[in-house]
C-alpha cells in the first residue's frame, strides 16, 4: 500500500463545456443529500478510484466556493 496522494485543480474559472452545462441544467432541481453525500458524489468517487486503478482508495471530494 502507498500514501501518494492526487491532487486535481480546480477548473472553477472557465465555463463549463457544453455537455456538462447541459447535465446540470437537467439535474437542478433534483433534491439531494449534501454536497459529499449525494449519489453524484459517490459516483466520483467511484470513477476516480477506477481511473487511479486504486479500488481501495479513500477519495475526499472538497466544495470551494468561487470568489
């Protein structure tokens, strides 16, 4: 087992590319558990331990909020 840790920047200062305002412009008004707890979180989580090819992975997903 290994303690490396993966960092991603945030991307907050673009637009979002078309399909992903698309995406959330369906899911909107979807009533959810908070940011973290939510099925798209647990998805994220999911795909980034796949695309880490590290099944066991504690994956943190933190909010920053835009300045």
């Amino acid at each position: 087992m290994t303690d490396a840790k993966l960092s991603f920047p945030a991307i907050t200062r673009r637009a979002p590319l078309p399909h992903i305002l698309r995406r959330l412009a369906e899911t909107n008004l979807l009533q959810t558990p908070g940011y973290g707890l939510d099925s798209f979180s647990q998805s994220a989580r999911e795909k980034l331990r796949k695309a880490c090819a590290a099944p066991e992975a504690q994956v943190h997903l933190f909010y920053r909020r835009a300045l």
